[in-house]
C-alpha cells in the first residue's frame, strides 16, 4: 500500500484563503492574446482538444494543479493533497466571442469569469480558451488562487506552457497516479508532532545565537527594524477616496500596452528605475482621476501597496508566495511630471533603505511559530484597517517572443485581486518590446474604469514628453544628460529614513 502524502500550506499561502471571502476574490491571473496559427480546426475554430492533451503532458512540471484542499481537523489550517478525482476538462474550458468579437466584447466576457470564484473542492484553477476574437486570433486566459502562487510564480507556468520555438509536437505523459491522502487522525497527528519539535528549533536557533552573537544582534536588529516599519505603515488608515469603499463580487477588466522603449527612454533620461516609472504614472493617473471625480487632492495621503519578490533564483518554478511588500503612500499632489518622478525615486530608494520588504519575512516567520489562530487575527485587523488605496504590481517577463504549440503570444495581461475596500488594481508585464498594463476593479464602484486607463496612458505621455522635449530656454532635452550629469532642476524632497541595509530584496515586483 502506498504511503500516505500531504504537505501544509505556509502562513503567507494560507493568509489569502483568510482574506477572501463573497466579495473578495483571492485569485490572480490574466490573458495572453495569441495568433491562432497552426491551432486553427478547418472548420474555423480553435483544436481545443490538441491544447487540453498538451497542457495535460505539462502538468508533472506543476504537481500543484493536481492538488485540492484539506484540512487539519481542530486547527482547520490547510495542507494539499493529491485529487483522487482530477478532470482536466473542468479546469481547460472553451468558449467563443459572436465572430468577429472585437476586444471590447472580450474584455467584458473576462470580467464576468473573474467575478466567479474558485471551487475550493477542486484544485484551484482554470483555464480559458477563448475563440472568435478578430484578426485571426484567440485568448487564453488563467486564474489560480493566490495561495497556490504569487505574480513570479504565475510567470514561471508561462516558460512551462509556452516555448521560445514555434514547436507544434509534444511527448505522450505518463500515466499520473494520484498519491493516497491522510486520514483525519493522521493529519492531527502529525500537526501535534510539529508543534513538540518547536522548542527543539528554538534551543537551535539559542545556540547559533550563542555561537556568534554580535552577527545574530546584528541580523535581529535589522529584522526587528524591517518588521516595525511594515507595521508602522500599516497602522496608517488610507485617504477616502469615492473608489475606495466596499466593494462587491463583480469585476471589470481593461488593458492599456505601452512601448517598453519608450518607458526606458523616461528613465535614462529623467534618472529612476522601470518601477519608478511606472509608479509615477500611476500617481499621476490617480492623480487626473480622482480630479476628474471631484476630488481635491490636495493634501490626499493615498496610499499604495507595492509587491516586491523575494523569490531567490534556484525557487523559480516552485509553487507558493515567496513576496513581500512595501507600503508607501503616491505623490499625487504634485502636478509637475518630472518632479513626481523625482520623488517617487526618492521614495523607493527610501524603502530599500528601511528595508520594509524583509517585514513580511519577519512577521511570516512569527506566525509559523504562533499558530494559524494569530495569522487569522492578523488577517482580519488588516483588512479593517484598510491601510492601503491600491495596489500596484509589476512582473517581469521574457524579452523574446514565445509560442504555444507554434502559436504566437503577441501580449499579455495580468490581474491582481481587490482587497476589502479597495476597488482598483493595478497589474504589469513585460514581454519582448512592450509593456501590458491589466486593470482589474470593482464592477460597480468604478463604471468609469477606462477613463483611469486613458488617463494612466495620459500621464505617461507626459512623462515622456518631459524627458524628450527641449528644457525651456535652452533648446536642449530634458534629463540628466542634458545637464552633464547633474540632477534635473526638480524640487528636493524630505528623506525619511537613513538606515543602510546590508541586503535588499529584487527589485522586480511579483
């Protein structure tokens, strides 16, 4: 007989099945837009069964998509298990726009299947292949629980899905054996076994202090440090805002794609990172948004969450969140787009000084050791204290095409889940020369949701004007080379933190 498996859900993974709920949908995802290619059935459609047969031959690279839910009886914290009854056709769906559906059609059908959520009877996700859409193309859209993966690990399933070859063949899998599940004494069991080694690994980690305890003062000060400052910020209530109130079970969707070139135009020449760009555009779309609401802004302290990786590179292709976050709050007021750049600059540079990103280590770590009963708590009290407006995240992806099954991906875009009170998301990716832009909200809270995306494309072209038009007077452009390697003539901004780290997480965003 063979040996029973599970394996427990870490305290940051099991954190977003706490934090959803009717209204919040606790899944990320997106849609990749693809050219039909060599995937077109002669009847005019898409070889839905080719693709299920080779997502199926993929599926030992993502042994998670074979796993559903079960929990430790008492505790009722969560461990995966293998699915006894997994049906690749419930997750791989197919379905059509009326032909030729334009994408306006598309993106309305892609906010009704994000507004549904996930059967956590079943493992947690989806597939969706849509066809029909004009110009000889279709859509393949994902969801899968925000337990199972963060924003790095969402890219990862694109490199198992996808090849940097238009190849068309695939190898026949195995035949997959599903491992057999615990009992509920079983489970217990081994929860109380955990629970006894605890005071072993503390008399562990006692010794390492002992064994060097200037480098363990060192190393506790600085987590203590980056610990405090997440909290500190996160004790912070956002500004009311008129889109950011209880939101409903609804979703809308929209996209905007933006020249990858040109975005790094903006930073060789006005100084900052990709991120830095990207987080002044959207201070400034906030910005003329909420303007165009009514909203005076003036003295607004809207705030936003940012994700930051701490994936290290030898995790990649594994499964889970391995993220952090820093909490900062968008310089909105500022109606000059060079100095909204400078100071956005000046902010993240100031985060990664404070180190806030290595909180989320911290505060994670204390809750395996306490118990999933603290984590809840934890959970609840930041989702009523509404510490944040909005939520931005930026995925690097690969810069050179990709294809499925000699399918072109021409672009995709990414979905972050709203959160209690927040009614707009903020998700990037970029591939090859551009970068997608996905913008997920509230159905009802904001109608006017492609009017924030015309202005977050408003905002950047200022940004690139600035950086690319004459300074007044001087006939030259804008930037630090324009002034020979001295900094732009942009208003100085308060510094808030002076600590120097001795590490710092990616600076690319999950």
């Amino acid at each position: 007989m063979s040996k029973s498996w599970y394996e427990r859900l870490s305290v940051q993974d099991s954190s977003f099945l706490v934090f959803e709920d009717a209204n919040t949908h606790m899944h990320v995802g997106g849609v990749a837009i693809l050219d039909v290619g060599p995937l077109a059935t002669p009847s005019g459609g898409i070889d839905i069964q080719r693709i299920r047969a080779y997502i199926n031959s993929r599926l030992a690279w993502i042994p998670r998509y074979r796993q559903r839910l079960a929990f430790i009886p008492i505790e009722n914290y969560p461990v995966w298990i293998d699915d006894d009854h997994f049906n690749l056709k419930y997750h791989v769906r197919h379905t059509s726009l009326p032909r030729p559906g334009d994408e306006r059609q598309l993106k309305r059908l892609i906010g009704r299947i994000m507004s549904q959520q996930l059967d956590r009877g079943k493992p947690l996700w989806e597939a969706w292949i849509i066809e029909g859409l004009e110009g000889n193309r279709f859509a393949f859209m994902t969801k899968a629980h925000h337990c199972m993966v963060d924003g790095i690990a969402s890219v990862d399933l694109v490199s198992v899905l996808m090849s940097p070859e238009p190849t068309t063949t695939f190898d026949t899998p195995a035949p997959w054996k599903p491992r057999p599940a615990p009992g509920r004494w079983e489970l217990l069991g081994a929860e109380l076994q955990r629970r006894t080694q605890a005071p072993v690994e503390l008399l562990t980690t006692a010794r390492d202090i002992l064994q060097d305890p200037e480098r363990a003062r060192t190393q506790l000060g600085e987590q203590a440090s980056a610990a405090w400052a997440l909290v500190r910020a996160g004790l912070r209530f956002a500004a009311e805002t008129p889109i950011n109130r209880p939101i409903g079970p609804h979703r809308r969707f929209d996209w905007l794609t933006l020249d990858l070139g040109e975005v790094k135009t903006v930073k060789n020449r006005l100084g900052g990172t990709v991120n830095d760009v990207v987080l002044a555009t959207v201070a400034g779309a906030v910005r003329r948004f909420l303007r165009n609401r009514g909203v005076d802004v003036a003295g607004l302290d809207y705030r936003a969450v940012i994700p930051v990786s701490v994936r290290a590179p030898e995790e990649h292709g594994a499964m889970g969140n391995r993220v952090s976050a820093w909490l900062t709050s968008l310089p909105i007021q500022e109606p000059e787009p060079r100095r909204r750049l400078a100071r956005v600059s000046e902010i993240t540079a100031d985060l990664k000084r404070s180190k806030q990103a290595l909180g989320t280590e911290v505060l994670t770590k204390i809750g395996e050791w306490a118990g999933s009963g603290l984590m809840t708590l934890g959970v609840r009290l930041t989702a009523r204290l509404h510490p944040f407006n909005l939520i931005i995240t930026n995925v690097p992806g690969p810069p050179m095409p990709l294809y499925m099954l000699g399918a072109r991906f021409m672009e995709g875009y990414p979905q972050v889940p709203l959160f209690e009170s927040q009614s707009l998301g903020v998700a990037l990716f970029s591939y090859v020369d551009k970068l997608c832009w996905g913008f997920n909200a509230d159905y009802d809270l904001l109608p006017d949701l492609h009017d924030f995306v015309t202005a977050t494309a408003a905002a950047f072209r200022e940004l690139h004007d600035a950086a690319t038009q004459p300074v007044a007077g001087t006939g030259a452009p804008s930037g630090p080379r324009a002034h020979r390697g001295r900094t732009p003539p942009v208003a100085p901004a308060r510094r808030t933190t002076r600590r120097t780290p001795s590490r710092s997480p990616t600076e690319s965003t999950a």
